[in-house]
C-alpha cells in the first residue's frame, strides 16, 4: 500500500497550565483533565517537554504499568520513546538514525546490543510484558526485537524479509507492524505483508496462528492487533476495511465493516466512512484498535481521519470526521491526520497522530469525545436555485474528506422524484425525461445514519447540478443549468 507522506506543522499546542493532572490508581479516573496534545507538529526528532517534543510520524503507542509511561514507536526515527505520564516528558529509550534515505528521510539499520548502539528500522508496532520489557515490531527489518536491561535483542526473525514459521531467527516475517502479548507471554504479530496473525510462544518458536499468505480475503494486510480480558484477538484488517475478531487457531469473524468493489488500479477494496450497524458499516485503512475493560472497541480509521468505537454491535465516531486537520477548536473537537496507533488506559485514549507528528491525549468524558460534523453542532443552509432544502434529520456533513448532501432532500427540493432500490442498494431520481441512477456499490453516494448521502462532484457530474460553498460562512449554494 503506497501513500504519499505530507509533513503538516502543528500551530496550535495546548497549554500545559490548562490541564490539571489526576495520577489515581482508579482505572477509570483519566490520566488528564482535558485534552492534551503532545510534540510541536514539525517533522524531526526531540526529546523534551510535552510543549517541545519532536517526532517523525509516530505510530505505535502501548502503556507500561512498571514505568507509567506512554511507550512510543517514533517510526521515521527509528527509535522507541516514552511519555513519562507525570512528567509529560518525552524521552528516548534505543534506537537512533544514521544519515538519510533515497526518500531523504531519517536512515535506520539493524544492530542488538545496548539501547544506546542498537538501531531499528521503521519500527511501528509497540507492547510492553509485565515485567517492563518492550517488544516491538521493527518492520523494516522484518524482526520482533525486545528492549529489556538495558539491551536490545532479537526474538524472531531479522532484516531479510520472509515467510517461515520456526525458532527465533530462523522464522521469516514481512513487514510486521502491529503487536500484543497475553498475561502468559504469548506474543502475537500482525504480519502485515504476508497477511497473517503469527504466535510467539515463550521459548521463540514462531507457529501461524490465523490467515493464509496467498488469500487476502482472510486477512488484508492486518496492522493494529489488541487481546481482551478473554484472550480473543481483535484485529485491524487494514486492507479488507474491516475489523475481525480471532477467538481461537484459524477461528476468525468479522465484528465491523463491509466492501463491495475494489479499486481496479492499486487492488484493494475501495473504502468508505458509515457509521451504525457494524456489520453495515464501511471504514477506510483502519490501522490501529484498543479494547476497554467493558469490552468497548476502539479503532483508528486511518484514511477517514477519525477515532471509532464499536459497541454493542455499533460503530460511531467519537473523534474527528473525515476530513485531515490539525487543530484543537474550543469545543475539543480535535482533527487528526492519519491516527494510527491508540491504546486505552486508565479511562484516557492515547493516539498517534501520525502525519501531524503528535500524540493525541483525550480523557474518556463525553464533553472531549466530539465528532467533526458541519451542520450537526454548527446550523447549515443549503439552497437549491434559490429555493432553501429542509434537512428532516440529517445535515450535509464531510465523510472521507468530501462534503456529502442527503441526495433525497436535494431531489424532492429540486422537484424531483426519489425512489430507493433495497434490492438493488441504488437511489434513482426522475424529473421530466431525467433518469439518473446512482448506486452504492459503485460508491456513487454512502450511507450515513439511514440517508444516502451523494459528494457534490456526483451531483454535478450525474445530475447537472453545480454546488458552491460560500466561504467563511455555513452556506451550500446548488444550480441547475
């Protein structure tokens, strides 16, 4: 999966004297009162305060209980660093780049041995053991690396990448970016470029535990991984759009999220943005997933730009929506630019804000979890040739990036009759001899909350219709020629 990476520099940093730290034991009690956001936005690399930190987009982010601390795969850096969480200091723990890339990036490479020598190589997922000990999916090396004592070694695998199950370094990997352990020690590996869930049991050997290498109908490319209370396995089907559910050897069912045509140029599954039924739902490249202690399920839809939650067989969006930022508005509406790893702890959310080069610090209050919506918290006008289009329940919104319109509202408004095809998923609008059929597995409009909603450059291109929005201002202008 290839996407060009953009470098945004963060303007807005939180005040630090805005936020009053609350460090109990109670699970639920937050880590912080407000939200907080942690490193300066710019692209480089530092240590420091929360104010002054820099990062070169971060990806993985996992608690440690033994050092209460944020454990951070600064991935471009090619180092592993930590948030100490009563300090709020930023401070690296191994790994360090040497020259640049073709890309001009940071260089990484690959050597053991103690934290101040040792290097990584695009390391993106991060779990800490009971004990302290740091194991990390360096995926540019192909490798599971521990950080323990001081040193840095190899567990499994190493820079040639692979697939092999066996002992140690004799296993092969490619590409593994996300990683959790269970309560015994069992590691378990989101092998992301071979499509595969692989176990790590504590003498070293390396078995495949769910997916096959050469049918990415199972698993696509599967990023973020999280265990519950239970054992099971959640994972982040990134390239399949889905979210899945491992309950035992080769026992997969999907929790959330549907596709229906795949993109004929790059091969994947088109994705989407819908909230509510899970099993209706659409989500796009989501790489990152946490589970709460009740079983709530956290997940970072990457190219959607938001934090979901599925519960109670729902997906909502709690943080963002759709549409990349960078900022904090005085709602605590927080925008984001590819979150990738988050993790849930002590009724907080820690977030990798990947392309925005910060973490994303958000208590679990409802006053804090606010999706963007244009229309839902900020009243919007939309006129169709000067005649004004009443939204019964759903308001014009961004979805993935693009402002969609409730395509019902439009039509009926614009003298139009409506029809919808159950059958056939696909919304058909007649006025005069006009015909236009619009459907949803060709992704000509999205569902969101039981309306089907339609992008202005479908209204244009499809029906005619030109669609301006006045600057500075909640205003939708649509004509007709």
């Amino acid at each position: 999966m290839v996407r060009f990476v953009k470098v945004v520099v963060l303007i807005i940093i939180f005040s630090l004297l805005a936020n009053i730290l609350a460090f109990a034991d109670n699970t639920t009690q937050p880590i912080v009162s407000s939200p907080l956001i942690v490193g300066t936005g710019e692209f480089g690399m530092g240590d420091g305060s929360a104010e002054e930190a820099v990062f070169g987009f971060p990806f993985g982010v996992a608690y440690s209980k033994k050092a209460d601390a944020l454990i951070i795969a600064d991935t471009q850096n090619h180092r592993i660093c930590s948030l100490n969480l009563k300090t709020l200091k930023i401070s690296t723990i191994a790994g360090f780049s040497k020259g640049v890339d073709r890309f001009g990036f940071p260089g990484g490479g690959y050597v053991d041995g103690v934290v101040k020598k040792a290097m990584f190589n695009r390391p993106k997922g991060v779990a800490v053991a009971e004990s302290g000990a740091i194991i990390v999916a360096d995926t540019g090396n192909h490798a599971v690396r521990q950080i323990y004592n001081g040193k840095v070694t190899t567990i499994a695998g190493g820079k040639t990448a692979g697939y092999q199950d066996g002992k140690g370094i004799k296993a092969g990997f490619q590409g593994p970016s996300g990683i959790t352990l269970n309560d015994n020690g069992i590691i378990y590996v989101s092998d992301t470029l071979n499509n595969v869930i692989r176990r790590i049991d504590t003498y070293g050997n390396v078995t495949t535990y769910a997916g096959k290498k050469d049918d990415n109908s199972i698993l696509n490319e599967p990023v973020g991984i999280a265990i519950d209370k239970k054992g099971n396995l959640y994972v982040a089907d990134s390239g399949n759009h889905q979210i899945k559910k491992i309950t035992g050897k080769d026992k997969i069912e999907i929790v959330a999220g549907i596709h229906f045509s795949k993109d004929l140029e790059s091969g994947y599954w088109s994705g989407g943005y819908i909230d509510g039924n899970a099993k209706a739902s659409y989500f796009n490249f989501p790489k990152g997933i946490s589970v709460k202690e009740d079983g709530t399920v956290y997940v970072t839809d990457t190219y959607n730009h938001v934090l979901r939650e599925i519960k109670n067989d729902t997906v909502s969006t709690v943080v963002g929506g759709g549409v990349a930022g960078n900022k904090t508005d005085d709602k605590h509406i927080t925008y984001f630019d590819g979150p990738a790893g988050v993790t849930y702890v002590k009724g907080t959310l820690f977030i990798a804000d990947q392309w925005n080069n910060r973490i994303i610090i958000i208590p679990d209050k409802d006053k804090y979890l606010n999706p963007i919506k244009i229309g839902e918290d900020v009243e919007t006008h939309a006129f169709i040739d000067n005649k004004k289009i009443e939204f019964l329940d759903v308001m014009p919104l961004y979805i993935a990036g693009e402002l969609r319109i409730p395509i019902r509202a439009v039509g009926e408004t614009w003298g139009a009759e409506v029809l919808w095809n159950q059958e056939e998923k696909s919304v058909t609008l007649l006025k005069g001899d006009k015909k236009v059929e619009l459907f949803l597995d060709k992704g000509e409009f999205t569902i969101y909350k039981g309306r089907s909603m339609v992008s202005s450059e479908i209204l244009e291109n499809k029906l005619g219709l030109k669609v301006v929005q006045v600057e500075g201002q909640n205003i939708i202008s649509i004509e007709s020629n």
